[in-house]
C-alpha cells in the first residue's frame, strides 16, 4: 500500500480478523506502530469492501 511517507508492505491475515494484520515492511522514517496501523487500516478498508 502507498501511504504519505512511501510504500508500506502489509501481512493481511484474515478479513474477518484485522487486529493481526502487520507491516512486514516500511519507509525507514515511518515508525513500526504507525505502519502497523497503516496496515490495520488497510486490512478493515478489505474487509468492508
């Protein structure tokens, strides 16, 4: 996924569960927490279709 401070690389587990959804890798000035939730997001935006 493309966020504001470059590509994120999401684990998107399940649709039914988003809490497990991860960021396997990020812009080195993004923090872990806030690819993580960078991928949440992403994972809830499936989800809902």
């Amino acid at each position: 996924m493309q966020s504001a401070q470059g590509p994120v690389t999401c684990q998107l587990y399940t649709k039914s569960l988003t809490t497990w959804d991860r960021s396997i890798d990020r812009p080195a000035a993004m923090s872990v927490k806030a690819a993580d939730a960078a991928c949440q997001a992403e994972g809830q935006r499936q989800k809902n279709g």
